[in-house]
C-alpha cells in the first residue's frame, strides 16, 4: 500500500488567484519542485551522514512528489510525498529528509524576506532552483510556502526570488518573465537572431523561435512603418536587473494604435521639468494601476483613448465617439476620474465623477461610453 506524507502548502495570494484558480502559466512553475526536493532532501541526507560517499540506493526511486488537490476556500495547492515502496524499504525512512527538505525551502524564502542569513538553511548549489520557481509572479503576488511540520512562512515573490537566487555566489545572472513593447529594427534570417528596441531606445538581442518567425519577419518589415509589437517572454537580467537578451518567447502582439501599455511606457520616461520647467516624473507604480485597470476592466468593444500626461501629475484620456468629444482626468493617486463630454453638434454636455479603484467605476465608464457611441444624429 502507497504511504503518503505532505510535504508543502503553497497559498497564492493576488488578485489573479482571488476565484480560487491559479493560470497554468503560474502553476508551470511548481514543477520544479520535485528535482529541488529530491536534491535538497539528498543534502539532508549527506549532512547528515558525512561518512558515506553515496545516496543508498532506492532513496528516491519509488518516490513521486505531486499536486494531490487545490484546497477549498482560496487558491492553496497540496503537495503530498507518496511512497510505493514495499513496507520495511528504505523509502518510507527518507520521509524525514523529505520534511526537513520542505522545511528548509521555507525557511530560506523566509530569511529572504527578513535579509537573514540564507546560508544556514540551504548550501549554494541548490539556491539555482529559485531562478525556476515564481518566474511568472507579478508584482502583486507572492506564493506563501507553508507546511505542518513548521511554523514559519516562506514568502515568494519578486523581490524574494532574486534575494534567493543572487545570494549564491556563483550566480550573476537570473532569468524572470518579461513584457518589452517596441520595434523590430534588425533580423538576420541565416543566424536567426533579432533585436527588439524598446521605447526608451534598449536595444535587446533575442533568437528568432521557429512558431513565432513569421511574427517577427512580419514586425521586421513593418519597421519603417513604426509598427509597434509587445513581446512576452523570459529574459535574462544582471544582478542590476539589466536585460542582457531573450531567454525565450511565449507570444508576440501587434500594437493599435493608441496601445494603453506602449502609451504609459512613453509617459514614464518623463523626468522632472518635462513641460517648460513644470510637471513632475510619474510613480510607475500609479501608472502600473492605470495600465492592470485599463487591461482588466476596459470593454474590448470601445475603442481606446489617446492619453495624455498633465503638469499636475495627472492623466488625461481623450475620445472622439460619434459627435462626442470625450475627456476624462484622471487623478492617479486617487484613482478616480471626471469626465466631460460634449456634443459638436447638439452642445449637449455630460459630466460624471468616476470612482476607478474599482471595476464599478469602470463599468460606470463602459456605461457612459457605450450611450455615446449609440447616440447618432
């Protein structure tokens, strides 16, 4: 019979898990979990016995590690042990490096998170698997790693990750999910490379995937066209959080126009003094709001507004529906906005304060918009 041990209970906290549900793209990254457990448990094992040169044969043989459920009530994931081995086996013995294994997966994470020391629970050599682990972690979110057989937290999010992964001396480098808006200026179909350059001129170097060719030879000759792309991939950083080049690509879009994310990334370059001496640098974290907002809540059906940067730190998005010219200041530290409509041919006007900290105000937005685009004379 299959003995059973659990072994971590990973709560993802953010607002892309509040249903209950993880994305797969996130869950993909729990699958390294079973070669870090494997190896950190073997560690164990060696610390443990430092005369005996060998893993016993059979340690992890008939042990699989798996997702067992996605426990009710929030996004919680159990990650159990399992055993076949025959009953007096060694397997069922290796159970207790298994749980000093997890143990010291959570205590790493949390000394991260408390800048102490990360040594005194796991050697150099395994703190590479981090770079595997919550790559795909937005800003926003964290994975709590926590288990019955301890106390503390292991809290696992960006800032954490690199903490981990850059606390190896042997490490310089590490890789995380990226999203780079800009323009194919170079492709070089014999050494099947390309450049993408970002908005604020970065020049990054990547390889041209054989699914997504067409997409990037398409952007290529689009170039001179300013044919803008978004490019969502993994990335190689520095331990400055530079970008050296493309790890890999996930998938490409091609911008409209009046792209929300590719406008907010152009009023971030903007320093102090950009109107005349007035106006002041934006917090990107404020902008980061309005860009997730527009993303989530913005009905696809509408079509986007042109956004302009205000001296008073404000944003202002403008449409032109129908005979309706539509403004709309938005306050970013408020997260609310006014909007001011009026009809070039009836001088009908509108104005409503909007509540954006939430999807009501936006569906309010939706609301309003969707009345003018309806409204022909």
């Amino acid at each position: 019979m299959a003995e059973k041990l659990e072994l971590l209970n990973p709560r993802f906290v953010g607002s892309r898990f509040e249903d209950h549900s993880i994305p797969l793209e996130v869950l993909k990254d729990l699958a390294v979990l079973e070669d870090f457990l494997h190896e950190t448990a073997k560690w164990h094992y060696r610390s443990a016995h430092p005369d005996r040169s060998r893993i016993p044969k059979g340690f992890s043989d008939s042990i699989s590690i798996r997702l067992e459920s996605i426990g009710e009530g929030s996004a919680i994931v159990n990650i159990v042990l399992v055993s076949s081995a025959i009953a007096g086996l060694f397997p069922p013995e290796s159970f207790t490096y298994y749980t000093k294994a997890s143990e010291s997966i959570i205590r790493s994470i949390s000394a991260a998170e408390k800048n102490d020391n990360i040594a005194e629970y796991l050697p150099d050599s395994l703190l590479p698997y981090f770079d595997k682990i919550g790559r795909s972690l937005r800003e926003d979110e964290s994975i709590e790693f926590r288990s019955k057989s301890v106390s503390a937290i292991g809290r696992l999010n960006k800032t954490t990750r690199k903490a981990l992964i850059l606390s190896s001396e042997h490490v310089n480098e590490y890789t995380d999910d990226c999203e780079l808006i800009g323009f194919i200026p170079e492709a070089d179909q014999e050494k099947n490379t390309f450049i993408i350059r970002l908005i604020d001129g970065r020049r990054i170097p990547g390889t041209i995937d054989t699914i997504l060719r067409e997409p990037i030879l398409n952007a290529f000759n689009g170039f001179h066209r300013n044919m803008r792309i978004c490019l969502k991939g993994v990335a190689l950083y520095n331990r400055n959080g530079k970008i050296l080049n493309l790890e890999s690509i996930d998938r490409i879009e091609f911008l409209e126009e009046f792209d929300i994310a590719a406008r907010i990334e152009e009023i971030l370059l903007l320093r102090d003094g950009w109107l005349d001496g007035y106006g002041t640098a934006y917090n990107p974290h404020l902008l980061s709001w309005l860009k997730q907002s527009f993303n989530e809540y913005f009905a696809v059906s509408l079509p986007l507004p042109a956004l302009f940067p205000t001296p008073e730190g404000n944003i202002q998005a403008e449409w032109n529906i129908n005979q309706w010219q539509i403004s709309l200041d938005i306050d970013l530290e408020q997260k609310a906005g006014q909007l001011v409509a009026v009809n070039t041919i009836s001088a009908e006007d509108k104005e409503s304060s909007l509540d954006l900290s939430s999807k009501t105000g936006w569906d309010d937005l939706t609301l309003l918009l969707n009345e003018m685009s309806e409204h022909k004379l």
